[in-house]
C-alpha cells in the first residue's frame, strides 16, 4: 500500500488501487507504439500489484512501532512473486512475461543472492514462455516499458510527488526511449510533456482511505478499520497543452 502521511492523519492508497489507475493511463497510450496484443498489456498494467490485497491475504500491513508500512519499506518476499506471477501465467504467457519483466526491473539490482537466483529463473523461464507462445521479445519490451511508464505516472500522483506551480517531474522514459515530464496547470489537472495519448483530453480517478488513528495493536485491528476509514474519490483531468 502507499501510505502517505498528512495533517489529518495517514492517507492510504491500496497497491490494488495504484494498479488500477496505472490501467486507467495505459489505456490512452497513443496508438503507434501499442503492441499489438494491447488488452492484454492494459490488464497486465492493471493487476502488476494484483498479489497484495489489504483487506484480505496481507499480513505486513504494520512496521514494528505500530504504523502501516508504506510499499517502499517492503523487503523481498518470494512467496508474493510468486503468486503474482501464477496468478498472470493463469490469464496467458503475454501477461506472465510483462509481469516477469516487472518483478526483475524491481529487483535484478540488489546484491542478495536469494534475489539474483530468484531473477535467473525468471529469465530462463521467459524463454520458455516466449518459445511456447511464439512471441516476438522485442513486444513484450515494448509492451513493458509502457507498463513500467504507466506504474511511475500513477506513483507519482499516488504520493503527491506533482509539484505545485506548475512545475515539471520526470515521469520516466517510454518505449520511444523519450523522457516525459509530468505537471499540473491547474487544480486537479495534469499535462504531460511530450504529449503521448491519443486523445487530446481524459479522465482519471483512484481511491484513498484516511485514517486518523496513527498506531495499531496488531495487522487485524488495522485491517478492519482501514475497510471502515472514511473514502475519499480523487479525480483529475489529463489534458494537452
């Protein structure tokens, strides 16, 4: 989960949530440079997170002082790769590979050697999955680099890292191999420079939940008042400038 901390207590945003706006972004990305196996990117976009469910199968949810943990305090759990993973080999091998592709770009740099055998699997099996679907490596790259660029736009936003004053943050690089720069011209819109949807305008949403209590005893007592926190719906204009 993305958990930011502000005045009124903190603000938690589900991984499930930041995936689905992911989705929400990728599923305007400008039609030149969509691969053609496009709905199965959107949802592989979509479901990159899908393993962790707050509400549900996660029992990590809290640091040792009480207080939720935010995604980047996250360690290394093979047990939640690999159901990521089976749960995208399920859907097709197309979806399998961006997920694969996913989990190494987050991971192929550490040091630990448990980490770098868990990412030499992922490779040889990418080239079992490739040869059984017959699909061209060079999609799938393409294919991933806008999911990768979609989870950055989405992370961004999800931690209110948009500066104010309509200044600009770098969101990441495409599959063009061009860097994009995002920024707000005004409250609750967002550009993007250089402009990559294939519409001039869009609509976007997510989800937060805003807790005031900032300790918990335990995972259960954080769950269960995190699923009756008080909604907020957050919507924002994507438009061409």
């Amino acid at each position: 989960m993305i958990v930011n901390y502000q005045e009124n207590g903190w603000q938690i945003i589900s991984q499930r949530a930041h995936g689905l706006l992911s989705g929400q972004i990728c599923f305007h990305w400008k039609q030149d440079l969509r691969p053609e196996r496009w709905l199965e990117t959107i949802i592989a976009t979509t479901e990159h997170d899908d393993a962790f469910n707050e509400f549900v199968n996660d029992n990590t949810l809290l640091n040792e002082n009480g207080g939720p943990v935010n995604f980047k305090m996250r360690k290394f759990d093979e047990d939640k790769c690999e159901e990521l993973l089976q749960l995208a080999l399920s859907k097709s091998r197309f979806i399998a590979l961006l997920t694969s592709q996913h989990l190494q770009f987050l991971y192929e740099k550490e040091s630990d050697k448990k980490i770098i055998a868990y990412c030499a699997k992922l490779k040889k099996w990418d080239q079992k999955w490739l040869n059984e679907a017959q699909l061209d490596e060079k999609e799938i790259k393409t294919a991933y680099a806008i999911l990768e660029w979609c989870d950055a736009f989405s992370l961004l936003l999800c931690q209110n890292l948009v500066p104010p004053e309509g200044r600009k943050i770098e969101i990441s690089a495409g599959p063009d191999q061009q860097n994009y720069e995002l920024w707000s011209p005004a409250e609750n819109e967002l550009s993007v420079t250089p402009w990559p949807f294939d519409v001039d305008s869009f609509q976007i949403n997510f989800e937060s939940k805003t807790m005031t209590q900032l300790q918990f005893s335990n995972v259960e007592e954080f769950r269960e008042k995190l699923k009756d926190a008080p909604l907020t719906f957050h919507t924002y204009m994507i438009a061409k400038h």
